[in-house]
C-alpha cells in the first residue's frame, strides 16, 4: 500500500530521505541528464501524461476516509501543473497524440504534458476545473457512463470503504462472514490491509464476481453507497456538459468501470460501445478518447476500443510515450499527493525526480508495466506478505 502521510516518525525519516536524495539528484542534474536521453529515445519530444482521480481541498481529512493514492489537494495540483507548466506546454490530449505521429526526430521548442482524470469523480468539476481554468490547462475526464446521475458508487470505493469497516472492526477479511461464495473469493484475495486486498480482487476476478463480493462486503457491514464518503459521489450529466463547456474533453471509461481483459469479446464490446454511445448522445458528439480501466488492455482489447472508433487510449503503465509508438497505448504516470509531499510540505526537488521520470530511469523505482498480464502479475507480486501493494492500482482508474 503506498504509504499514507499519517504524520507518524518513521514516514517523516521514509519522506526526508526521499527529498534528500531528490535534492542531492537535482543539485547534479541529474534531471537535464535524464531529460536529454529520454527525449533522443522518444524521438525529439517528450510526451508526458498525467494521471489524477480525485481533487479535495483537504487531503487529510480525505485519506482518512477513503483510497489516499486516488487523491490529490487543491493546492499540490496547482502546484504540480504549475511546475509541469515551467518546463514544459500544457497540451490537449489530441495535440499530443498529434506530436507523437509526427516523424522522429522532429523537434520541439518545449516538451509538452497533458493533464488526465480517471473515474469521473464529482470533484474534477467542483474542484479541479477552476484550476485548470486559471492555469489555461488542457484536459481529459474520462467517465463511467453506467454511473452517471445515479447515486451508485464505484466498485472499487465500495470495496474499501467495507474492508476497512472490517478492519476497523478487527475483522480479517478471511473472517467476514460472508456467503459461501464471496467468501471464498474474499479469502483467495486476502492480504495484509484494505489496499492490498482490494488491489488483488481486481487483479484476479471477472466483473460479475467483483461486484457480487462488494455486494456482499456491503451487506455484511451494513454500508450502502450513500454511506460512502460524498468525495466518492461522480459527476453527473449538468456537470460533464459544464466541463465541456469549460475546455475539458471528455472521454470514456467504460459502462460499469470493468476491467475488460476480464470478460469475454461480445461484453467487453457492450462496455467499451455502450460507453460510447451515451456520450455521444448526451453531448452531441462521440468522444475521441477511452481510458482502459485499471489499466487493463491487450491486443484484442486495443482492436476493440479502434473498431469502436476511438482515435486516442491511454494506459497506466509508467513510461516514456514514444514518436511511432500505439495512440491506443499511450502511457501515463499515475500522480497523488505523496508524488511530491515531503515531510516539510510540497518538495520541488521530489516533484522534479518523480514527475521527470529521474527515480524511474535510475533504477530507484519500480515502473508499473503495461500489457494486462504483466499488470497482474506484478500486482500478485506487490501483494504478496514482502512486498508493497500500490494500494489501489484501482486507481489505475
């Protein structure tokens, strides 16, 4: 699970080592060095896209309640994508994908970024939009159609919010008490903590036993999704027009935020196309752009999302975008507010090594992969009792 700013002795030594060593990294330019060899391997730009869930004015008070790596506070976002914006132009997803078609070796005055928001969380309106707006940044809200207008909330928030009822509780999640069935899925996920938990039921189960395990958590503690956190509420359609109107495009997501290697070809094309046609019939115009959820994709899964009509799909696999490269796999870096929290605060220097990619390329962190098997396979990986869940890979979004 990544580790929550909770204030506590050993993450204030775990965060000053870490802006430490960013500081000492930055000092010897370390990210020029990096900046000028991923940009010759990208082939003359680099393309970044980020990736955020939800936007809170208080992070804290958030965290306490819900999946702290989907969340971010107003103030580090505008932070963040104000020191994007210093080095980099702030581009629309479509002039990105335009950048990375053009030839190799065509160069650019500036290196360019693209802000991203997955799940379609209410916030992104009521909170980032103003943002975006004052900074003149582009972005793309990518939205759960099947929940949009309704009071449902996502699986994954219900998920956590009664595992860590659970816990809350002392009740291990191998001991919930659950139907015969759910149970046995519940105990085949079981890991040390909600997060790690939760990351492994989506790694492993189809989307019909997801939800029948989340109905069956919900039962069991008595938690109905107007009892989940109002952060979790998603937007609903008076708000998507409204971030249309704003200069936020908006993309798909999915009907029911399935992970799509999951379910057989004919389903998965329901979700994806069904997706689809709701925007399209809401907003008066198809979208353009698809977000795989969770970051799940294949082969055929990048056929369907193309014969579907999507000229743009983005990933969560932590790497550089590169000129020839898939527009229906490009990759994104995931960004929270531990991304660039030190223990004093916002650090421009940890902000600089993670969002420049200096840690990645040194070997100092772990890149998530792309393709959905090596994706679940490293989420078995990192829930495993030695290893460390990125606690809601969910959040892949």
């Amino acid at each position: 699970m990544p580790e929550r700013a909770d204030g506590s002795p050993r993450w204030i030594v775990r965060r000053a080592l870490k802006v430490a060593v960013a500081r000492a990294l930055h000092a010897a330019g370390a990210h020029r060095a990096v900046g000028t060899l991923r940009r010759r391997q990208a082939g003359g730009a680099r393309v970044l896209v980020v990736s955020y869930h939800r936007v809170t004015h208080d992070y804290r008070a958030s965290a306490r309640e819900g999946l702290a790596s989907l969340l971010v506070s107003a103030d580090t976002l505008r932070r963040q994508l104000e020191q994007l914006g210093r080095t980099r132009e702030l581009v629309s997803l479509a002039d990105a994908r335009r950048i990375l078609a053009e030839p190799p070796g065509t160069a650019r005055a500036r290196d360019v970024v693209t802000v991203t928001f997955d799940d379609g969380y209410a916030d992104v309106h009521g909170v980032a939009l103003p943002i975006l707006r004052a900074l003149g940044a582009p972005a793309t809200a990518f939205v759960v159609t099947g929940l949009v207008g309704t009071s449902r909330r996502l699986p994954h928030d219900r998920i956590y919010a009664a595992l860590a009822e659970l816990a809350t509780r002392g009740i291990p999640p191998e001991r919930a008490g659950l139907p015969r069935g759910p149970q046995a899925l519940l105990d085949a996920c079981a890991r040390a903590g909600p997060a790690a938990t939760l990351d492994r039921l989506i790694a492993r189960l189809p989307h019909p036993r997801l939800l029948e395990v989340a109905d069956a958590l919900a039962a069991r503690v008595g938690l109905a999704d107007a009892d989940l956190p109002a952060g979790t509420r998603v937007l609903d359609w008076d708000e998507i027009r409204a971030l249309q109107a704003g200069g936020v495009e908006v993309g798909g997501h999915t009907v029911t935020h399935a992970v799509l290697p999951h379910l057989p070809a004919a389903r998965a094309r329901r979700e994806i196309a069904g997706c689809r046609d709701a925007l399209a019939e809401r907003l008066g115009r198809p979208p353009r752009a698809f977000a795989y959820p969770n970051g799940y994709h294949t082969p055929a899964v990048r056929r369907l999302v193309a014969e579907l009509g999507f000229e743009v799909a983005v990933t969560t696999e932590d790497a550089e975008n590169v000129r020839g490269g898939d527009p229906l796999a490009l990759r994104r870096k995931m960004v929270w507010e531990n991304t660039t929290l030190g223990p004093a605060g916002y650090s421009p220097a940890l902000a600089t090594c993670n969002l420049e990619g200096v840690f990645t390329a040194l070997g100092l962190v772990r890149p998530v992969p792309g393709e959905w098997r090596a994706l679940a396979d490293a989420e078995e990986e990192r829930a495993r009792p030695s290893g460390r869940s990125r606690g809601a890979r969910i959040a892949a979004g």
